[in-house]
C-alpha cells in the first residue's frame, strides 16, 4: 500500500496518519473506524482552487455524494470550494451546516416537488434540470413562490469513457439528461429560454468517473462548445457557465495513475478558452464537480483482525469487523483496494491472503489475494483510498451499524460522525398496538 497525504510509520512500526498512530486511534474511537486527513483533504480543495478558480476562469463544486457531513461542509466552504447536491437530504445538511446557499447546485434525475420547494426556500444558486417534467413542474413552483431559479441544462453529450460501465453515464442510452445527439438536447434549450421563471445560465454534462484520459475531457469540453455555438445562432441565448461535471480518476491501486490536477485544470481551461475564440463565442465560466479525486485518496478505514480461516490448498480467508457494510464497492463494482497491516507497518508481505467481512454474504468480500506480513486474529488492518463512496454508500445491513468518522490532523483526532449504537439503530422502529403485549 502506498502512503498518501500526511501517511507515515512511526517508531513502534505503526502506521500514522495526521500524526495520530492508527492503533491508537482504534483504541480511542473503536473498530471499525474511516479516518480523513483533514491535512490532505484541504491540500486537496486547495490544489483544485488554485488550478481553476484562483484566475476566475472557473470554479469548483465538490459533489458532496463523496463524502459528506456537517463538517465536511464547514472544511469545503473555508476552502472556498461550492457544493453539489443530489438530494433533500444533502441540501438539508449543507444548510444546518450554515454552507452558503449561492455555491450550492441541485441535480439528481427525479427531484421531487418537496425537494424543488426546499431548493427555491433555501434560496439555492442553481438547479441543474435533468428532463421535461422537472422543468414544468420547477417553473411552476417558482412562479407560486413569486421567484426566478437559475438553471443550468444537464446534457448527455454521447461521449462514452473506459471506466466500469456502472458509472459510466455520457452516453447517450443513459438515465441522466437531455441528449445530445438525438436534438433534444436543443429542444429543451428552446423550452427553457420561454419559460417565466428560470433563468437559463448555461450548461452541464458528466462523462462518467474514475477516468484516467485528459483527451475525454478535452473531447467533451469541445463537444459542449460547439452545441453552445448552436444555441446561440438558433436561439439567441448566451451561455455563461459550462459545468464539466466530475470523474477525475484517483489511486486505488498501484496500478492507477492519475494525471496532474493543474493538467487536467490547464486541458479543460484551454479548451474552452480557444473553442470560444475559434467560434466567437463570450467565454463560458468553467465549472468543474470534483468528488473522488478530493474525498478519496483522503480516507482510510481501520479494522481489527477477528478469524483467520485456512482453505487448505485454496485460499486464506482473513475477516475484519466491517466489510460490505461500510464499503460496498467491492461487491457492487468489483472495485480494488489495497492494505496493510498497520501495527506491522515495518514488517515485510510474508503471505497473500483475501479480506472479507462479517455479513451473511458471500459477497462480501473487501480484497482478494493481498500480500500483508503474517496476520494475526487482532491485528489492525487499513485499507486506503476509502474516503469516497464508502461512508456515504454504508448500509445496516444485518442490523451492522456504521462505524465512526474522525478527522485527524497534526496528532489530534476529532469524530465528525458519532459510531451508530444500537439504540440508534431500532429508533425508527415500531410496534403496533395489535403486536404489543
Ligand atoms: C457523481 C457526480 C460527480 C462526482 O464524480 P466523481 O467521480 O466523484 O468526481 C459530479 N457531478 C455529477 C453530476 C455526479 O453525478
């Protein structure tokens, strides 16, 4: 496993991260347990503000379905970073949060009317309108609130990437969007310069996620600008901000190469600037949608060691106290991590053994074949790069609850969310007067 952000090994061989050791962690804050470097994490936010906002030539939204908390959205706005939303839920966290309401973006595919209603409430600065009903339905309630929404268009330009087909979603047989290359995509332009209470201020695509090729960037950027060309010699309409969406790929493995921040800033930027000039177009703002590539490589999750079973001839299977309920993307994409043990951080790979969960599932499974020096049933393993859609895609599946979240930074670790206790856990149940004796 490599080590990322402020990752070390101290002097008792143990793995550190923000200066706090991993084993101690785990003794102070329990097991499971997902770490954040909150060092990391804004030498992340940073790196994205200074690439594209620090000119003013863009602008960074970090898609909170990464990873997202109360304080996570205090560190995004002091890192002068906007938010993407895909929910009420979310919004509603950015807004206990006290986060800005200017810098935060609605999508999502099938917003409901309650969540069109608190966006407008919250005085939200955009909706990025996914399809025909939600249009309709957002001007409408916009006109009952006596109010103008800016909107942005999400387009499906047609682009496809080489990532995992899951989350893959630029082409055109996708659920998100308005099409491209079928005109739609213009239709719903025309529609939505005549509607009465939407402000149209531009347009926004994602290509996918965890892509690695600058070139699909570029190709979507290019593809984008000369649709903005389009609309503006068929409808008259100027488009001021061209949101770019997320997918910048991150390190799982050692395998993953990940391109420079500033590269992929400078490509995009680039792009856009000479697409504009090239077509006479005014120069869109650059919206960009990180969430991976800032909340990812920024997490590990600690487990402790239980059983350690020997398949004689077949396979050692070594099972942590979590698994697929706090990291789904093994049994849900076939993802890979790596691991070490972080107690025996100094210690050489000895053995290959395959990490898996406590559910009743076979599924349920973190790593296949990893070298780790020999393990013991109490060893505490980390798994790295566990800081974007772990968290926010952990389930109580088998009534497992979810495990704690610390920030840890300059040897002092604060928990952000508290562990799920069983209390929590049965507190939306209920017994019905014909069941209660
Ligand atoms: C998921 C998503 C993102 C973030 O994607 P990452 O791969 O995490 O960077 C950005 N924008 C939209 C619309 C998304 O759905």
């Amino acid at each position: 496993m490599k080590l990322q952000g402020t990752a070390k090994v101290n002097e008792a061989g143990h793995l550190t991260i923000g200066g706090c050791d991993a084993v101690e962690l785990v003794q102070k804050h329990g097991s499971p347990l997902y770490v954040m470097d909150e060092t990391f994490l804004r030498e992340k936010c940073k790196a994205y503000y200074d690439a594209f906002s620090a000119s003013g030539a863009g602008e960074v939204i970090y898609a909170s379905k990464a990873f997202m908390n109360m304080a996570m959205c205090r560190v995004i706005e002091q890192e002068g970073l906007g938010l993407d939303v895909v929910s009420g839920g979310e919004l509603y966290t950015a807004r206990r949060a006290g986060f800005p309401m200017e810098k935060v973006y609605f999508h999502g595919n099938n917003k409901t009317d309650s969540e069109l209603k608190q966006a407008i409430e919250y005085g939200i600065g955009h909706i990025v309108v996914d399809n025909h009903y939600e249009m309709d339905r957002l001007n409408a309630l916009a006109e009952q609130a006596g109010t103008t929404v800016n909107v942005l268009l999400r387009i499906t330009p047609g682009i496809e990437c080489h990532t995992h087909e899951f989350i893959r979603t630029g082409q055109i047989d996708s659920k998100f969007g308005f099409p491209l290359p079928t005109g739609q995509a213009m239709e719903a332009v025309k529609a939505v310069v005549s509607c009465s209470n939407l402000k149209y201020d531009g347009l926004h695509c994602h290509i996918g996620s965890q892509i690695f090729e600058l070139e699909s960037f570029r190709f979507a950027a290019e593809v984008m600008m000369n649709f903005i060309e389009e609309i503006q010699k068929q409808t008259g309409a100027v488009t001021t901000v061209l949101n770019l969406g997320g997918g910048f790929g991150i390190r799982y493995t050692e395998a993953d190469e990940p391109a420079d921040i500033n590269d992929y800033a400078r490509t995009v930027l680039s792009t856009v600037q000479s697409e504009a000039e090239k077509r006479n177009l005014t120069v869109p703002r650059v919206v960009v949608e990180p969430g991976r590539s800032i909340a990812g490589p920024v997490g590990t999750t600690l487990y402790t060691v239980g059983s350690v079973k020997e398949i004689h001839g077949v396979r050692k299977y070594v099972a942590v106290d979590g698994g697929m309920n706090d990291n789904p993307r093994p049994a849900l994409y076939g993802s890979r991590y790596e691991a070490m043990l972080a107690n025996k951080a100094t210690e050489a790979n000895e053995e290959v053994v395959s990490i898996t969960g406590k559910c009743c599932e076979s599924g349920d499974m973190l790593i296949w074949d990893v070298s780790l020096p020999k393990v013991k049933s109490g060893d505490i393993l980390a798994v790295s790069s566990t800081g974007a859609y772990n968290y926010t895609m952990s389930m109580n599946y088998n009534r497992i609850g979810r495990p704690a979240v610390v920030f840890v930074r300059d040897g002092q670790s604060a928990v952000v969310v508290e562990r799920e206790s069983y209390d929590d856990l049965i507190r939306n149940d209920r017994i019905p007067p014909y069941l209660q004796r």
